[in-house]
C-alpha cells in the first residue's frame, strides 16, 4: 500500500516537473502605462543607483574636508598653508559633490527619455504587425482568386484577350500571386520580429521578464509644440544644462586643484596652470555653442515633422473616407472583398505613418528641451525614426 502511494506521488511530481516549465513560458501581460515603465525603468537601473551612491561618497568627503576646517578664511586672517589647503581641499570636495547631483539628475533624465523611446517603440512595432498582418490576407485572398480562375479554365500559357478586350488571368499571373504571398509572409515574419526585439528591450529596461507581453495602455498622441520665442527657448535650455554646466564647472574644479597643490607646496609654474584653465575655458564655450545649435536644429526638425505630421493626417482621412466607400460598395455588390481588404492595408498603413511621425515628433521634442538626456540614455539615444 505504502509502495503504491508512492508511485503515485513519484508520478505525480514528475508530471510536474514536465509542466512547470511550460507553465512558466508562459509570457506575462501586465498593464503597463508610459508613467509606470518610467518609474521601473528609475527604480531598477543599476547606473542610476552607481550615481546615487557617488552623492553619499562626494557627500562623505566634503563632510570630512569640512570637519578639517574649523572657520572660513578670511583676508585678514594671515596665510596659513595648512588652512589654506583645507579651504582650497572643502572647495573642491563641495564642487565634486553638487558636480555628482548634477550628474544624477542628468542620468534621471536620459532613463527617462530611454523609457519613452522603448514604449513608443512597441507601439509602433505593433502597428507594423498589423499593416503586414492585412497585406498576408489580402495577398492570399488574390492568390485564392488566381487559383479559383485555374481551375475553372479560365488561364492560359500566355495572356490572352477576351472579346471585351480585356485580359484573362495567366499562368505567369497565379505564379506571381504565389509569389506575392510568400513576400507578404516574409514580411510579417519580420515585422513580428522586429515587435519581438520591441518587447525584449522594454523588459530589459523596465525590469520585466524578456518573454513578457506587457498590455501598453498608454497610445501615442501628438502635441505640437509652443514655442514664443525660439532664443528664450535657447537660453532657458542653456541655463538648465548640466552638459553646460558641468563643462563650466570644470574651470573652478581646475582652479581649486591648483590652489590646493599650490598650498600643499607643489608647485606648478603660472603660464601652465593658467593654460590649462584657458583650455578648460574654451571646452566649456564649445559645449555650449554645441548645445545651442542642437536646440536650434532641432526646433527646425519639430517644425518639418509637423507639416509632415498634418499631411499623414490627410492621407489617414482620405484612406479612412476610401475603406467606407469600399465597404458601402461591397455591401451593395459593386466591390470585392478583395477590394475592401486592399482599403484596409491603405488605411493601416496610413495609421503606422501618423505612429511612426508622432513617435518621431515626440523623442525629439524631449530631446529639444533636454538636449543632455540622450548622452545619459542606456539606449544610446537613437531617434524613433530610426531604431
């Protein structure tokens, strides 16, 4: 009896063994809204959390170089190298330390615009799917059509014309409709494919598992942008840069190393050190002219994609206006099912048209009022338009 028990039990968590895996493949479709991939995205980014900790380290140096100093110097304190050199060592631990939150809020940034990039990405992945999706049916739908007229001895070897002066269907005709299925079907293969990839790096980025189908409630809209004056604009990204700001940083940051050296006795001859800050100088002007011209390019880039935008709208109408007269027409018998179906591929391409430029209007509208965040994106910053 106790033997028999066993074997059941052994049985039993062998069928186990076998359905747990698959049960575990199954891939996992939580909501997901745009808001919520940002914050698992910041929440789960190991870079992110590198540079939180290199706060509390630049913090923990400047508390102990200021534990090292017990009043500021003044001018009519006397020279003191010992004291000088605390002053100059407090200086520069505390332009490290706000020079580290700078840089966090930066990265904060890019992990931010890298979230957007991914979700949109999906989105638009997904609206591919679904053009190829109707071009495999429309294809098979015309092959069905050309096979349909092979067998009813409606083909010859060569185009023929009937007494109408129209042409029957060929051989050549059925071959090339085979054809066109199997190019339609590579296609979609591709295109759910390339949704795949979507899906894995959003996981990745969000902390999800790769085989995961996150269900993306938030769809892509296009709000144009409100600019009242481009050279406001300009300013008010140059004064908020930590690109900027870092790279002018860096000249006080030299400034007080020499000072520290200096009253540490280590002498560095004046032509040099004062060559070295002007070098500091100029990559500092040159970062900002840098971040000028992208805001200004940019903001023509923004302008075109919204003319661009307002002709797809067009199209999408003038494709959507179609498939409701295809349809009328099929329900009264003067069009073909084919003929819907061909309205509907023209309709959902129109649409992955408006998602692809809305997608694209969106990266570089956050990236025209932060210019900084993708050099601080995991994904390396590409555009929409091009990923």
């Amino acid at each position: 009896m106790i033997k028999w028990i066993l074997s059941i039990l052994m049985a039993a968590l062998a069928f186990l063994s076998v359905l747990q895996p698959a049960m575990a493949g199954e891939p996992a479709r939580p909501e997901l809204s745009l808001n919520k991939a940002i914050e698992m995205a910041i929440t789960q980014n190991k870079a992110l959390k590198k540079a939180e900790l290199e706060i509390k380290r630049t913090e923990a140096l400047r508390d102990e170089a200021a534990d090292q100093l017990d009043f500021t110097p003044t001018g009519g304190s006397g020279y003191d190298p010992q004291v000088e050199a605390a002053w100059a060592s407090l200086l520069q631990a505390d332009l490290t330390w706000r020079m580290s939150k700078k840089s966090y809020d930066a990265r904060l940034d890019g992990i931010t615009l890298a979230a957007c990039q991914q979700y949109w990405n999906v989105l638009k992945a997904q609206e591919n799917v679904k053009v190829k999706e109707l071009a495999v049916e429309l294809a098979r739908l015309e092959l069905q059509k050309s096979q349909s007229a092979y067998r009813l001895g409606l083909t010859g070897k060569l185009n023929q014309s009937n007494a109408a002066g129209g042409t029957v269907a060929s051989v050549k005709g059925l071959e090339q409709a085979g054809t066109d299925v199997a190019k339609a079907e590579s296609e979609l293969a591709a295109a759910q494919n390339e949704l795949d990839k979507a899906y894995v790096k959003l996981n990745q980025l969000v902390g999800l598992h790769p085989g995961d189908r996150p269900v993306l409630v938030d769809k892509l809209e296009f709000y144009p942008l409100q600019v009242s004056d481009l050279d406001t604009e300009v300013n008010r990204v140059l004064e908020s840069s930590p690109s900027v700001w870092l790279a002018e940083q860096e000249v006080t940051q030299k400034k007080y190393t020499a000072d520290l050296l200096w009253a540490r006795g280590q002498y560095t001859p004046y032509d040099a050190r004062q060559a070295e800050m002007e070098q500091a100088e100029v990559d500092a002007r040159s970062v900002r002219d840098t971040v000028e011209m992208q805001v200004r390019d940019l903001y023509h880039t923004l302008k075109s994609l919204e003319e661009s935008y307002k002709s797809a709208e067009q199209a999408a109408a003038t494709a959507g206006e179609e498939l409701k007269e295809k349809q009328v027409m099929y329900r009264l018998g003067l069009a073909t099912r084919a003929d819907v179906l061909a309205a509907e591929v023209n309709l959902a391409g129109a649409n992955y048209t408006l998602t692809d430029l809305a997608a694209q209007y969106a990266y570089n509208k956050m990236v025209f009022q932060k210019p900084w965040a993708p050099a601080y994106s995991d994904t390396g910053g590409s555009s929409p338009g091009g990923m």
